[in-house]
C-alpha cells in the first residue's frame, strides 16, 4: 500500500457542493494500492459539513482525512496579503507547508473546483526531479498572460502556471524557505497581483518549476482550441500538440475554473461528470439548478456538437502519434 498526501483547503462556504464532490471523486477513482492521507485546512467549516466529509471515508478506510483549523493561522500570517475577489483561504496551499510540519515527502494541493478522473499514483510516480514544484501550464497556446511586467518581469523562457493543481516536495520547501520568500514577494510594492500566491509562486520560481503534463490540470475550456488549432502550430513555449489532445481525450484530473461551475446548467463537455457526481451524493434531485426550457434545447445541440468534437480530437490522436513514431524512426544526421 503506498500513502499519497493530498492537501485542500476551504471555508464553509465551498464545502456543498465542490469539496465534496473533489473528494468523492478522489476516493471513486483511487487504485487498490493507493491510501490517500488528506489534510483539509478549514476556515471555519462547521461539524455538520466536516462531518458530511468524513462519512465519506467510511467505506474506504484505507483513506484517512483530518481537518486542520486554520483561520486564525492565516489571519495572522496573510491577512495583509493582496488577495481582492479571492477568498483569504487562496493563500492556504502557500502556508500548508509550515502550518502542516508533520507532512513530507511529496504532498498534492487541490483546489476544490477539480474532479479527479484516476487514481493519482502515476502523477506521485514521475516526481519532481530537482524541482520544488510541479504544476500546468495556464496557457498552451498563443502569448503569455499580461501579468509578466507584474510579476519582476521574469526570463521569457519562463511558462506561467496554474497553481491549482500544486505537487509539492515538502522538503525541499521548507529548506528553500519558499513560505517565506513568496509572502515577501507579494509584499514588494513593484510587484501587483492579480492571482494573489499563484501570481507569487510564478514569480519566485520562474524558470524553476517542473512542468507536468496538461492532463493533470485540465479544463475542458481547451477541448476546442485542441480540435481547432492546426497539427503545425506553434504551441505555447513548446507544449506538444500531442500532450494536449491527449489531456483532452483522457483527463487525469479535470479543473472546472472560471465564473461557470457545472453544479448549475451548464454546456461544458465534461459536466457530465460533474452531474453524475453530485447525483450520487445526494446533492442533485431533478435538474441542475438555472435550467431553463431554452437552456434544454441549447444542451441537445451542445451535446452533438461535443460528440463531433471528440470524434475529431480521436482522428487528430491518431495522425500525431503516427507523425510522432515516423519522426521517432528517421535515422540521425548526427555525426
């Protein structure tokens, strides 16, 4: 049996419905060998909702969870971090290292709006190498986000990520004082955030972070644009088109960011999942809620439009894998 740390955090708010159905998701798709240890950190979750997270551990208890009280903890450490529309608890994954010093090794932050599609051993497994941290690309294509001249303007060849699929080395944290180096660089008056610490992270460890592959921090917003774009492209600081299609077609763990969550109606390609999952937990009876008779008909062609989509992301799989094994099987030049 091998134990993977997982890490949340949430206040009482984004408990019903999305860390439920993170976790939920979590433990349906965990493998046989796998015991997850998760570390929730509340602010302020209430008994009744800690509770409604623990039962779901009970049939599974290989799994272990426990919640960690942090408020009062992050008020007094990043209270006067810029955070703006952010809920403070967003500064929670930078802090859980110190906070959690119990934890090493490897840890995996989750924010709570995911849905994890397969055991995470193999994301555990391919490790960090010499890294810190680990994350996703928030782009794949196209230029890099407007934030760079506000992050220190760090090297172009730096990738900005998305931090809410975060793999940690503990360890190597700690010693680097990364803690304490990132709240310092959210601090600098040159420096403006618009992301609050995932704007910190990438302006700290810019040019240090390992890049993981996009199917473990996916949102399917880029299923179209992996359909669309041409075979040729030039895909952002390098990203093959083959790892994208690949995410698409058999995402390891969905990020449904953004204004539009699939608990209320929605024409999302992967909602699916989402609506099945809160179904089965009990938190869905009849429609999702701002379903609409126009919204219905809307969903029936979204719904064809989206099996046409699939169908061209499997053609397009097919014609990179044989372009890729032909170019794998050209002889060298190389003297």
């Amino acid at each position: 049996m091998t134990e993977r740390t997982i890490f949340f955090a949430s206040d009482d708010r984004g408990v019903t419905p999305m860390l439920e159905v993170a976790v939920w998701s979590l433990l349906r798709y965990a493998g046989p060998e796998t015991a997850y240890r998760v570390v929730i950190l509340s602010d302020a979750i209430s008994k009744e909702k800690q509770a409604r997270l623990t039962a779901l551990f009970a049939e599974q208890p290989r799994h272990t969870v426990r919640f960690f009280e942090g408020h009062d903890a992050l008020q007094a450490r990043a209270a006067d971090l810029p955070h703006h529309a952010w809920p403070l608890t967003t500064w929670a994954r930078l802090f859980m290292p110190e906070f959690l010093p119990e934890c090493s090794g490897l840890a995996l932050y989750l924010d709570i709006d995911v849905y994890v599609c397969e055991d995470l051993g193999p994301l555990f497994e391919a490790g960090l190498g010499d890294a810190t941290i680990g994350c996703v690309p928030e782009k794949f294509y196209g230029d890099d986000l407007p934030t760079r001249a506000n992050l220190g303007n760090p090297p172009k060849e730096a990738r900005y990520v998305n931090a809410g699929v975060l793999l940690m080395d503990l360890d190597r944290w700690r010693q680097e004082r990364v803690t304490e180096r990132a709240a310092a660089f959210a601090r600098r008056p040159d420096i403006h955030l618009q992301c609050a610490d995932q704007d910190a992270l990438n302006g700290l460890l810019a040019g240090q972070i390992r890049m993981l592959h996009p199917r473990w921090n996916f949102s399917d917003g880029w299923i179209r644009r992996a359909a669309r774009l041409p075979i040729d492209a030039v895909w952002w600081r390098g990203l093959k088109p083959l790892e994208a299609v690949e995410a698409a077609l058999r995402p390891g763990i969905l990020h449904f960011w953004g204004p539009h969550k699939p608990y209320r109606c929605n024409h999302r390609p992967e909602g699916w999942r989402y609506e099945s999952a809160l179904r089965e937990l009990g938190l869905l009876h009849g429609a999702l809620p701002g379903t609409t008779f126009g919204k219905r008909v809307q969903n029936v062609f979204y719904r064809l439009f989206n099996r046409l989509l699939y169908a061209r992301l499997r053609r397009r799989l097919v014609t990179l894998r044989t372009q890729e094994q032909k170019t794998s099987q050209e002889p060298s030049h190389e003297q």
